[in-house]
C-alpha cells in the first residue's frame, strides 16, 4: 500500500491562518506520516489573516489521502486542494552561478535566452541567471549548464494556481464556525 514504487509528486494548496506554530504543525503532519516536502513557499495572500502554501509532497494515493484528510483536522487550515490531477499552472525559480569565462560568455548568454532567462550578477569570472519555469524546464537549463561549472543554486518551491476560474480563496463556512468557536472558548 505505502510502496515507494507507487509515490509520486503531489502538488498541494493549501490556506492557512496566518500566524505562529502553523507551518510547523504542518510540517509536524507531513513528517509523522513518514514523507519529505520536497518544496514548500508561503507567502500571504490579498486577506492578511490568510497564507497561502504551495507544497510538493511524494507520495501514493492512499496516504496523500489520508494526509489531506488530516491537514482538514487542523484548526488552523482553511481549505486544502490536491492540484496534482486538477488544470494548474506551476513555476518554480532558480539562481544559478556558472562559470563564465571569456570563451564560454556567449554560449551561456545563448542558452539563458534559449530558456527566457536573465542575467542578474555579473562577475569577471562568473554569471548568475535567474530562470523561470516548471520544473523539467529548471532541470534542462542545469544540465546544458554543468559543462560550464555550476557553482551554486538557489531553488526556490514550486508555486502553483488552478486554471481558470477555479479559486481557493473563499473561506469555507464550517472552519470560520469552527475557528470562531475556538475563539470563544479561548476567552
């Protein structure tokens, strides 16, 4: 049931009240279960109140069931969405340093604008590019950069919305009653 053979990246949605403990009470769920977050942002949406995080998870059917199912059970959490099989766009973004010398310069300047990037840092001896893509994209730019040196990547997560019309950003009414509940007990 939980083979590692059957696991495969999850995109998760997920918003959350934004305040202290709860990217930890998150990452406590996912690290119980046994699993990795292989990329995670978290940013606030236009609400303040309100974060947004774009998670990657691996795992099988089974189990990323039963953790969406437990994410449901955190106070804290608003409303929660498996993109993995719905429309969706997602990017994730890079910082690579290579080494640039003279002779390399223009087949690195050739192969950033193959893949819509752009030069950030410049040094006599080195480029830093930023590019901008999902994730087969990030790891084909890498690889045509490696004979160059790659000196260091900074990655960020993968950030994803649904297609179309599709929104999460409207507060499901049980949770409110819930959060307000927990307010009220509180005082």
């Amino acid at each position: 049931m939980t083979d590692p053979k059957h696991y495969r990246k999850h995109t998760l949605s997920l918003l959350v009240e934004n305040h202290q403990g709860v990217l930890a009470k998150i990452a406590s769920l996912i690290a119980a279960k046994g699993y990795n977050i292989d990329s995670l942002s978290v940013a606030e949406t236009l609400d303040e109140s309100i974060s947004r995080m774009t998670m990657s998870v691996r795992g099988d059917e089974w189990v990323m069931e039963q953790v969406v199912k437990q994410f449901h059970r955190i106070i804290d959490v608003i409303k929660v969405v498996d993109l993995t099989d719905e429309p969706h766009v997602n990017r994730e973004m890079i910082f690579i340093r290579v080494n640039a010398e003279p002779a390399n310069r223009a087949e690195i300047l050739r192969i950033t604008e193959i893949f819509r990037g752009r030069i950030v840092d410049v040094t006599p001896m080195t480029y830093t590019l930023e590019i901008t893509g999902e994730s087969g994209k990030i790891e084909a730019v890498l690889e045509l950069l490696q004979p160059f040196g790659v000196q260091e990547i900074v990655r960020s997560g993968t950030l994803a919305i649904a297609r179309g019309s599709k929104t999460i950003t409207k507060r499901d009414e049980t949770k409110l009653r819930l959060a307000s509940r927990k307010q009220a007990v509180a005082e």
